[in-house]
C-alpha cells in the first residue's frame, strides 16, 4: 500500500494549470499565502520558522507576490500587528517556533479571545533549552485551551493543502479562530519534496476573499472590539468561543469536501487512517512521526503482524469521535508523543493525554500504552516503532506491560 | 454566633487609605475581642483613578464557620453599616467596571446604618439618598470630606472619628473600649483615640422612613446571554440622528451610551455663561469625556450625566468668567443649563450667580507649597 502521503509523488491528472516543484514545507507555506492572496505578513526569525519569510520575501521581491511585508521587532510585535490587520479587513499570516511562539503568547492569547482569523505556521522546535532547535511539539501545544484551531501536517503537499483549508475555516463567520499549522522542524522545514502547486484560478475557486462584513473596524462602520469586561461578561464570551470551536467542526468537514472536489486530493479531515481496518493494535501519532510509523507498520505486516496507524491531522478540534470509531476496534493503542508534560496523569505527554480521555466513556475501550519519542528532534526510527508495536500487542494479549506510566523510548539509559 | 459587616464607600486614590484604615481598624479592634475578620477592597473597582467610586470591607465574625460564608464574594450584600467618606457618593455609585448606578444604601441591610461625613443636614441628605423601601438610619459625623494628595496621606483623624462613630451605632461588631484600644496601639497617638472618643459622643442616628429619600428609580438593564450577544467582542456604536448637529449632513455621529453614565465620579460640575461663551470649541475638544452637546445655535452644553467633573473645560476656556465649576453639593439635579437659560435668560443669570457662591474645595490633594499649613490653620477641628 502506498503511504497516502507521498501518493503525490505519482502521476495523477490535477487541475489545470496545477505545476510540480521541488519544494520543501516552509517554501510550500509560502506559496499557500501568495495563493491566498495574504494582505500583511509579519516576520521576526527564529528557526525553522523563518525559512517562510525567506520565501516569501524572495516572492514579493520577484514580483510574485503583492503583500505588506513587515519586520517586527519582536515575535510579541509581530503576532499583534497581524491582529490589528486582522481586525480592519487584511488576510493575515503569521509565525513562529519553540519559545518565540512563547515570547508572543500575550497576543496569541487574546488572538483567539478576540476571535481573529489568523492563520500562522509553528515550525515545531524545542523550547531552547539550551539552544535546541530540534522538532518537540511542545510550542504549539501550548496553545491548545485558548481557541486556536491546531493541526499538524507530515508533507510539504500536506502543509500547502491545510493552509488553503485553514484560511477558508479560519475565515468562515462560523468559525472565525485563529489557526496554527504545525510543521515539523528539519524533516518538513528544511526538506524539499515533489509538491504539486495549484493554479490561482484553482484556489480562488476554493477560497473567497476574506470579509470580515459588519465586524470590520473602519470609520464607516463604528465599533469597538474587546472593550474592558468582568466577570459579568467574560463568561458568556468564552461561551461563544466554545461555540466557535464546536462549529468548527463541520466546517472544517466541508471545506475538506470541497478541496477534494477542486483539487482532487483531501483525505479524511481529522485523521489519517493507515492499514487500520483489521487492525488488532494502533500507534497514534502526529506530524512526520508518519514517515518511520509507516515503514514499520508495514514491515509488521509482512511478519503477519495486524497494526495500523492513526495520524492526528487535527488536534483542536479533536477528533473524539473518529478516535473512538477508530480505536474502538482495537486491542490496545499505543500513543507516540513528541512532546511531555512533566507530572500530569501516568507522566505521559499531552496527545496520549487526550486520546485516554477521549476514549475513557467507551464501554470496551482499548488498553492504552503511551510513549515519549524523539524529543529534541531525535530520529524516531523504524526499530523504535517496532518496539512500541510490539509492547502494545503484549498489552493486548494480557502481557504485563505497565498500562499506568509512560514509556520512554530512544532515550539513553 | 454572630458575624456584622462594614461597607466603605470612597472616592479612588484621594480616599484609599482613609478608608483602608476603617476597616483595618474594625477588623483589628474586633481581633482584641477574640473575634476573627477580613478587610478587602472591591476586586472591580479601580481606586487608583482620580475621584472614583470604590469601595473597602471589613467583615468580623465570632467563628470562622459564618466569616466562610463572607468570603470569596466581591461584595458582601447585606451590610450592618455602610460607612460614605464623601456625601457627594449620596447621589449613587457607578464605580469603574460597573454597569449601572447603585444605590449608595443598596448594600445595606434593613435596619442597618448610613454614617456620612457631612456638613449638610440629615434633612437634606436624606433627599439625595435613593428611596430604600425599608427603613434604616443615617447618622452623620459632621465633617467635610477628607481628601489626601495622590502621594500623601492628610491624617486629619477622619479614619479614628468614623471608627468611634462605627462603635455607637453598631455596638455589636465591636465596642468602644477595643476600638480606643486597639486605635491606641495601631496609631500610639492619644489624640487619636480623644478624636474617636468624641465621634462617639457626638454621633445621632436619625431614623429613615422607608419610602424617604429621592423616588427617582435608578437606571437599570438587563446583561445580554452569550447566544444575544454579538461574537468577537463587538460593540457598536450608537449612531446619533445627523440632523441633531447643526452643520452636520451625513456622516457617522456618535452619542452617549444610554446605560454608561459616569456622574457619580464628580465633586465639582461646570456652569456656563452663554452669555460670555465665545463658541471657541475648547471646551468641546478637550473634555476627555466628550460631555459636551453642541446644541442647534452652535453653543456647548454640558451633559451632566456624562461629565465627570475633572474641570478641563474651565482651564481651557479663554474667556473670564464663562465656564466656573461649583460644588456638586450645590445640585439637585441634571438638567441642561442651555435648556435653562433658553427658557429665562435673567432667570438664569441669577441662578449662575448663586451657584458660582459654592465654589468647590478643591484639596484634591495639594497644589502649592504650603497648602496644609493653610488648611489645618484653617481647620476648626
């Protein structure tokens, strides 16, 4: 079976107009804005977040591309600029990664409180300690109980394809959040893959303009956005937020039906689902964790061994009920987290977190195992995987595999 | 069992230590009694602004079971006493992030006591007062309102007299002989405790009727459910009618917010002579309230719901004698001086001028060098 991923790398017949470059994530992020047809962008360096504005400074420069560029002093100036552009009717874009993302987390707070649709790019990082610049999952996670949409995207095609998805949902007065794309760093950043780019005509079909209607700030249409409130009002406000978020769920149904229907390629919405459906087993990942997953799923396969695995594209929302379709079938699952969150709940990380939450009301639910991997960017590899599958099948055989702590794997003893 | 509680009515920055001493000093003196308690200020309000309405507590209880019950609320709602350090705040309280004017005696319980620092009557007073529709006491210790400087702390034993005052007319939280005590060792000051001691003696309650008091009901509306309210934190302005301004024809015009007023903040109001008024727009531009109305021949009227009384208008005026801001114990209420003067230009005069007699006791702190001296020269006290 061809890994869904890469399936792009084969011929298939798109759209018009529709070109094939060799491009890594970040340059894919970019061509999504001047696709978009993005009004401002902000941008303050940090790696691998900034290889975006490399790109699409080099776009605007060679006339590509049409947009207010601005370079902020700060990651903090830079996430406040775009939502104040936001507010008067601009198509925004904005990013980030590890504590940048941090040094902006005033804005990015109040980025979804006020309900502005920005779009922004996470190039996952680890929080610098000291120095690291490696894939963690941490820094965009953060986010996760505010009101950001997050997703997570494990190829080049994948992040162009989510930041035309997200705009539209993103924009949707449904909806109207912020939402993050969350590329690795190193193996979607700076990794450049065959990526079929779309034709504008393609996309405009795909993404109307951004109208903001009567909420936008302009002399003509007099209104105040986020005025001082308490107690006697906050709660009704986070209400409508939940809402939102709630909505956003079947817009972001729709908006994935209808890219399929333009661009001939989508997927499920809120997971991918590998070599699942007689799975005895499932490990459960995001972000190209994929990649070493895949390989080792199927290496199993020819050992006659039954796991599958399920990709989380979409963390906020979550998807409950297609993890609960998904993983209710199955004996154990196995949850790889890139990523920690030192004393929670059996020392696991934030995904096996929520998907032991997601499944716990199931009348039968599946043991489930969680994993640390590849923290700092470490390479996950294919015999890691494997020896994660291999504890989740002896969970699911009534072995002795401690079910209540968290398992580290590739970590030097 | 018992549990009583002291509610602080005070002007922001002027007045916040003032009424902090209150009530430290009830929970203090009612500790020496054995009795626990806790003083806090009203987590909405923001006594750091320049006149504002706040508010402090002090809650005292025999036992920690009934204190609990106390606790964990912004304002305790049925207060023993509700102790008012200025009695301009008798018109109503709108504090900062406060929707709507509360009734200065709102909070206190039925039977319960209204203490003012006032030199006014109980006669008088009472009319400003809202109708409670029970009754209750006033009892008033007579003295103008104590303001201190944004950085000092004028010590002019209002704190140790409203203390006494507290200890006659609810005996129950706390007694005489622990609050001197206590007044005693927190200040070290026997003058101090003689102050308290002779609030006491002098201190009358008179008895409140439960329909007395001014009848006007006061403006109220309902907070909108999160499925009425409009999503993204959007609020829309108010769109005056254009041919309300003269010269204007078309455009966007903004106008008040009917529900958002903000007198209650005003010690002091302007009057104007139209008669002098120049229709230089100063006034108009420089009110950091934008209080003034421009009225159809051109004029500008303040809106006495809007203003706040911080008297812009008069230092910016250029002409002598048109804007004069007057004690706001001058006033009964709102109305518009153009309408006023419209109607008996004479009439108005004379009104103007007796007005301009009660000039503000602007202390506000201090604005020259030896301005205390003055003023506790000047003090009968």
């Amino acid at each position: 079976m061809t890994p869904p991923d890469l399936a792009v790398a084969e011929k298939i017949d798109g759209p018009s107009g529709e070109t094939e470059e060799l491009i890594s994530g970040s340059e894919a992020i970019a061509h999504a804005c001047r696709l978009a047809d993005v009004d401002v962008i902000t941008a303050y360096p940090i790696r691998p977040y900034d290889t975006v504005m490399q790109y699409v400074s080099q776009m605007i420069s060679n006339g590509d591309f049409d947009c207010e560029f601005i370079v902020a002093e700060s990651e903090h100036s830079q996430f406040e600029i775009v939502k104040h552009a936001s507010v008067v009717g601009a198509r925004v874009f904005c990013g980030s990664s590890g504590v940048g993302w941090f040094y902006a987390f005033e804005a990015l707070a109040v980025t979804a409180g006020l309900r502005v649709p920005m779009v922004a790019m996470v190039g996952n990082r680890a929080l610098d300690d000291p120095g690291a610049f490696g894939v963690e999952h941490n820094d965009a996670l953060a986010v996760r109980d505010l009101g950001w949409m997050l997703n997570w995207v494990s190829t080049a095609q994948e992040a162009l394809d989510t930041a035309l998805i997200a705009y539209r949902v993103a924009e949707d007065p449904r909806v109207s959040l912020p939402c993050a794309i969350s590329c690795d760093g190193a193996f979607l950043t700076h990794s450049q893959t065959l990526v079929k780019v779309p034709a504008q005509e393609t996309v405009d079909s795909f993404l109307p303009p951004y109208d903001r209607a009567e909420k936008q700030l302009h002399p003509d249409n007099p209104i105040t956005i986020a005025p001082q409130v308490n107690e006697d009002w906050l709660m009704e406000m986070r209400r409508q937020n939940d809402m939102a978020m709630r909505r956003a769920r079947g817009v972001i149904i729709e908006a994935y039906e209808d890219f399929n229907a333009k661009f001939g390629r989508s997927g499920e919405p809120f997971i991918e689902r590998y070599m699942m459906d007689d799975a005895e087993i499932a490990l459960v990942g995001m972000g190209t964790l994929a990649m070493p997953v895949r390989v080792a799923v199927r290496k199993m396969r020819e050992q006659g061994k039954k796991v599958g695995f399920v990709r989380v594209r979409w963390f906020r929302p979550f998807p409950t009920i297609e993890l609960q379709d998904v993983l209710g079938r199955v004996h154990a699952v196995g949850v790889i987290d890139r990523d920690y969150s030192f004393g929670s709940a059996f020392h696991s990380g934030v995904l096996a977190t929520e998907v032991r939450s997601a499944l716990y009301p199931m009348e039968n639910p599946p043991k489930i195992i969680s994993f640390i991997a590849g923290l700092g960017g470490r390479e996950v590899n294919a015999d890691n995987v494997i020896e994660m599958a291999d504890m989740a099948f002896d969970a699911a055989g009534g072995g002795d595999i401690n079910d209540q702590d968290t398992h580290w794997i590739g970590v030097r003893e | 069992m018992s549990t009583g509680s002291v509610e602080v009515i005070y002007r922001g920055i002027f007045q916040k230590t003032l009424a902090k001493n209150i009530c430290r000093g009830i929970v203090l003196a009612a500790r020496r009694e054995g009795k626990i308690g806790i003083a806090f200020g009203r987590y909405g309000d923001s006594p750091e602004r320049n006149g504002i309405p706040a508010k402090q507590f002090a809650v005292v209880s025999d036992n920690s079971e009934e204190l609990e019950e106390h606790l964990a609320k912004y304002e305790p709602d049925n207060n023993d006493v509700t102790i008012v350090v200025d009695d301009a705040l008798c018109k109503g309280v709108e504090s900062w992030a406060w929707y709507g004017l509360q009734p200065i005696n709102k909070l206190l319980a039925d039977g319960g006591t209204l203490v003012v620092t006032s030199t006014q009557s109980a006669n008088k007073l009472i009319k400003t007062v809202h109708c409670k529709g029970a009754p209750y006491n006033l009892a008033i210790v007579k003295s103008p309102a104590s303001f201190s400087g944004l950085w000092v702390y004028k010590d002019d034993h209002t704190d140790v007299r409203l203390l006494g005052a507290l200890t006659k007319v609810a005996p129950q939280i706390v007694s005489l002989e622990s609050m001197l005590e206590a007044i005693k060792e927190q200040w070290k000051d026997d003058l101090k405790v003689a102050s308290a001691k002779k609030a006491y003696n002098a201190v009358e309650s008179t008895p409140v009727g439960a329909d007395q008091g001014n009848d006007e009901v006061p403006f109220s509306f309902d907070l909108p459910g999160w499925t009425k309210m409009e999503e993204g934190l959007v609020i829309r302005g108010m769109d005056a009618k254009p041919q309300d301004v003269p010269g204007r024809d078309g455009g966007y015009v903004p106008t008040r917010n009917e529900t958002f007023k903000k007198f209650s903040t005003r010690t002091m109001r302007p009057v104007i002579n139209f008669d002098t008024c120049t229709k230089c727009t100063l006034c108009w531009l420089n009110c950091p309230d934008t209080c003034f109305d421009i009225t159809p021949d051109g004029f500008y009227d303040a809106n006495m719901e809007a203003c706040c009384g911080c008297g812009v208008c008069e230092a910016v005026c250029p002409v002598n004698e048109c804007v004069t801001m007057v004690n706001e114990e001058a006033f009964e209420n709102h109305d518009s001086q153009w309408e006023m003067w419209g109607k008996d230009k004479e009439g108005y005069l004379a009104w103007l001028s007796e007005k301009i007699t009660h000039l503000p006791a602007r202390s506000h702190g201090f604005h020259h060098v030896g301005q205390y001296a003055e003023e506790i020269a000047d003090d009968p006290a």
